[in-house]
C-alpha cells in the first residue's frame, strides 16, 4: 500500500514538474498553440498566457504591449517559461525582446523560422511586406504547427503531441486537395487581381496565378484587358471597384483579418467562401 501511494505522489509530482507556460501575442501564435495543445491545455498542464487581447490585429500590438499592456507583459513574462514569436515574418513582432526584460530564462520559438536553423522554416517571398501572412498557404501552416510540436517535445520530451500534430496536418492536406480538385473542374482557372500584394500566399497555397494591383491602378481597364475573373481583399472594396467589378460579373473574396481562433478552421472557410463565388449562378 505505501509502495503504491509512493508511486502515485511520484508520478503526480513528475507531472507537475512537467507543467509549463507559454507566452504568446500574435494571433496566429495563439491559435496554433491553443489547437495543437488543447488536450495539455485542459490537462492543466500548460497553460497559453496571451500578452495581449485576442481581438487585438498584430499591427497594433507594438503600442498596446508599449503602453496599457506594458504592466501585464512584465506580469506574464515573469510567469512564462517560453515566448511564441513570428518575428522573421513580422518585423513588429517585439513580445521576445520585450519579455526577455523581465525574464532572462525565457525561451523563444519562432514559429515561421526555427531558431536553430536546423529544420525548415516557412517559404517567405522576397518581398519587402510589413507582414507576411504565410499562414495562408496551406504547406506553410503545416510547418508552422510542426515546428510548434517539435521545439516544445524537444523542451519537454513527455509531450505527446504527435497525434494533434497529425490531425491538423492531415486536415490541411485534405483542403487543399478539396479545393484544388473544385478548381480543375472549373471551366477556367480563375485570373485572379489582389488589391493586396501580401496576399499571394493564398494564391500561392492553391497554385493561382494573380496580378496585383497598384495604388493608382485603373480596375476596369485590368479587368477588361487581364480578363480578370476573381479579386481578392482583405477589406470590403470601395464603392467605385465594387461597382466596377460588379458590372463586370467579376467576384470579390474578402479575406478578414486573422483572428486567435484555429487557423485552420479559418482557411477552411476562405476555401468554402470561395467555392461559392465560383459556383455558377
């Protein structure tokens, strides 16, 4: 009896020592972690301690964590055993710098660019973007999450995230393959014109070629003379291309902003957006 009360108090202290905290800010650092480790999560093993509010865009992050969240960051980095970044994607991303203030031991994963170099990070365009959102590519995301997996097993090799790993990776493949299969029975691949630059990582996911228009470009005269069939924005069109595109039958898919929740989810459902612009009236 007090052989097995022994064993039980020393599993149970092991499991304790195991536990840990993981700061993170981005929205897409949150909603990788919270998906891929919501079975530790509700174990009470780990615990997800956002530095800012999850409804808060990560442009305005950098003066949140600088101003009302600076007293909460101090709290939190002194919590936290490790720090969830995207830093080599988004210059603004400042949570490591800023919580190594408080907490020299902290330890940071990038999550688009292991730290160590030694595994694969995310295809990143030359392009000079204030953010990239490689999270809309699908293989990008599939990286993003194994990187996750990988540096926090490597912390704590107890970890048992290989099954969570397989199933978001496993759903991933399965909409890319959903939608590229809607797409080749399509009577045309979609000419597709971005009003945003960056977002030809979503092109890019679904093998689409795309113009992108300028500041000053005249939409009508792309739409007749590029045969524009599909725009995409990440904010609803003004009135003046909406009525354009709309004389011209050509769709527009708004991509909304990035938010904490499951990113996958999230590109499911600009995949079914866009199966429904597409489907033929």
């Amino acid at each position: 009896m007090k052989k097995l009360l022994l064993h039980s108090l020393l599993i149970s202290l092991s499991c304790q020592a195991a536990a840990f905290d993981i700061l993170t800010a981005h929205p897409i650092t949150t909603g990788i972690a919270e998906t891929l480790l919501a079975e530790e999560i509700a174990a009470q093993r780990i615990r997800i301690l956002p530095a800012a509010p999850k409804t808060l865009p990560a442009t305005r992050q950098l003066n949140y964590l600088q101003g009302r969240g600076k007293d909460n960051l101090k709290n939190l980095s002194q919590e936290a055993d490790i720090v969830l970044t995207v830093r080599s994607i988004f210059a603004q991303d400042y949570l490591y710098p800023f919580s190594r203030r408080h907490n020299i031991r902290i330890i940071p994963i990038d999550l688009a660019t292991p730290i160590d170099g030694e595994r694969a990070g995310v295809s990143k365009q030359a392009q000079d973007f204030l953010q990239h959102p490689v999270w809309l590519d699908p293989y990008n995301l599939s990286l993003m999450y194994s990187t996750l997996a990988q540096e926090l097993q490597a912390y704590d090799p107890a970890l048992q995230l290989e099954n969570a790993l397989h199933q978001e990776q496993k759903r991933l493949i399965a909409l890319k393959n959903d939608m590229e299969t809607f797409l080749n029975e399509q009577e045309a691949e979609p000419v597709v014109l971005l009003l945003n630059p960056e977002l030809s990582y979503f092109t890019q996911g679904l093998q689409l070629g795309s113009i992108t228009a300028s500041p000053d470009s005249d939409i009508a005269e792309l739409i007749n003379t590029q045969g524009i069939t599909l725009i995409i924005s990440e904010n609803e069109a003004d009135e003046n291309t909406a009525a354009q595109a709309e004389a011209a039958g050509v769709k527009i898919l708004i991509l909304p902003r990035l938010s904490s929740d499951n990113p996958t989810e999230q590109l499911a459902k600009h995949y079914e957006t866009l199966k429904t612009l597409l489907r033929k009236e």
